[in-house]
C-alpha cells in the first residue's frame, strides 16, 4: 500500500510540474496556426486585388505582404 500512495505522490508532483509545459505547447501550437491563418488570408486578398490589377505598393499596404511575395502570387496567377 505505502508503494501505491508514494507513487500517486510522485503522479501528482511530475503532473504538476509538465502541466506548465503542456499549457506553454499548446499557446505556442494556437499561436502557429492563427499565424498560418491570418497569413493565408492576407495572401488571399492579395490574390484578389491583384486579379483587379491594381498597384503592388497598394497592395502591399493593404495586406502586409511584401512586394515579392506580391510578385510570387502574381506569377500563380499568370504561369
């Protein structure tokens, strides 16, 4: 029994201590995904507006993206 109950101690300690951890894994892996999210909406609307022909630099100040991520997605437009 006094095996069982130093065991569940010791659950209980090494628990605690890896709960900071996961917490921290999980913030960081939500963060990436936001990221990569908003990221592929700004292209999107990049894609857009390029579709409409309008300036790179106007483009660039609205979405964020810089001018030769601009041009790459122009490109996929017109291979």
């Amino acid at each position: 029994m006094a095996l069982s109950e130093s065991f569940l101690r010791w659950e209980e300690q090494h628990l605690k201590q890896l709960e900071p951890q996961a917490v921290e894994n999980v913030r960081q892996r939500v963060q990436e995904e936001v990221r990569q999210q908003v990221q592929g909406e700004r292209q999107e609307i990049a894609l857009n507006l390029l579709r409409k022909n309008l300036p790179l630099d106007t483009i660039a100040e609205a979405t964020g993206l810089e001018i030769a991520q601009l041009q790459q997605l122009r490109s996929q437009l017109n291979p």
